[in-house]
C-alpha cells in the first residue's frame, strides 16, 4: 500500500508538471502589456483581491530561451527559464501592476534540486486570498512536502498571512504538519501522525511564536517561500 501511495503521489507531480509544459494561455489583451517578452503565460488566476467589485488577474510568465532547455540522457527535458509571478488589479480602463517577483516561482528545473520534479503545483484566488502552492518530491530519497502560502492585497501590496505545510515519510508514514498565521505571530506544529494509517497517529500539537511580527511581502520570499 505506501509503494501505491507513492506512485499516486509521484505521477500526480508529474502532471502538474506537465500542465505548466502545456500550450501557453492567453491573457486579456488589457494585460498583454506586463508579459515580458519572449514569455508564455503557464498559470493564470483571476478574482476581485482588493474588494472592488472587479475581477483581478494574477498569472505566472515564463521565459521561452531555447538555450535554457536542455535534456538528460534519459530524454527528461530540463527547463531553467525563469518564471515571474505578476499581480495586476483591475481598473475601469485596464490594470495596474501591484506586485512582481522574478524568484518566488522557480523555474521547472534548477540544478540544486536536479533530482526534484517540477516544484510549483498550483495557484488561485479565492475570497480575496491569493494561494500558491509547491510540491517537493524526491526521486532519491523519502520525504515529501507540500507547501502552501497565502497572501492578502494590503495597503498596495500582496502580504504573507499565512503557510501551510504537509509533510511525511514515505518509507515509514511518519507525518507532520505546519501551519503558521503571519498575522498572530503563532505556528502550530502537528507531529506523531501516520500517512499510512490514521490509526497509528498518535498526534501531538506544539505552538511556537515566529521571532518577527514585521510584514512579509511576496517579492521578499525566496524560491518556494523556503529560506535554504
């Protein structure tokens, strides 16, 4: 049963890896403008982040070098290009660039994690919060991580409220979950679960207070949120 759990968990990477490698999406031609050039559109989400009645557009840009593409010898395609998360509000003629950050998406291949597949899952706008999510899944190794970061348009910029994140053993089940609100300055540290069999969990929940309460914006964070 885990050998199944991982084959789910590692073919369910790979599709979204092959969903940003699919045909590039098309912005509204309002928006065209903050694609930089010679970059496909991989990821678009739409919805009103700063309470306005309008329909905000998020999406994520990626460059199209050719000399960034390169392949194993196995055939496996190794894309660097960079990737560029853009938050545009919506105007009465247009939008208006509030946030763009060339580091936070990382490309779909980066040599220090040669044996990682593709890291960025998915991306949507719900309730005025913008949701990004990342996937780390080893080939060599047993630990996968899921992580997800939330972020709210506040006095013109996009802030980090909250992260979540789920993590397990795939050779022993052993699980633990994150989960930290930005705004209270509290994490929550969920330990002794099971992936495995929920009857084996035996959890056990832990609070620690985050050093810092200063804001933290979306252009501020690292590859995938992670400080390593």
């Amino acid at each position: 049963m885990r050998l199944s759990y991982a084959l789910i968990m590692a073919s369910g990477c790979l599709l979204a890896g092959l969903q940003a490698a699919e045909a590039p999406l098309a912005l509204p031609a309002a928006a065209r403008a903050h694609l930089a050039a010679g970059s496909k559109v991989i990821k678009m989400a739409t919805g009103d982040l700063n309470a306005d009645g309008r329909a905000d557009l998020v999406f994520v840009g990626e460059a199209t070098d050719p000399k960034k593409i390169t392949k194993r010898g196995d055939g496996y395609e190794q894309n660097s290009n960079t990737r560029t998360i853009v938050v545009l509000l919506a105007e009465k003629e247009g939008y208006r660039k509030v946030c763009e950050s060339a580091k936070f998406i990382p490309p779909a291949y980066t040599l220090e994690f040669d044996t990682y597949m593709d890291r960025f899952a998915h991306m949507q706008t719900e309730k005025g919060v913008l949701t990004v999510k990342f996937d780390w899944l080893a080939s060599a190794g047993s630990w996968t991580s899921m992580e997800t970061f939330k972020f709210r348009f506040e006095k013109g910029r996009m802030r980090l409220i909250g992260a979540e994140e789920d993590s397990y053993s795939r050779s022993l089940g052993d699980k633990m979950l994150t989960s930290t609100n930005y705004l209270t300055g509290k994490r929550k540290v969920t330990s002794g679960l099971n992936q495995f069999d929920e009857k084996e969990s035996r959890p056990k929940v832990a609070w620690e207070s985050l050093e810092s309460k200063t804001p933290i914006y979306l252009e501020d964070l690292p590859p995938c949120g992670r400080k390593e």
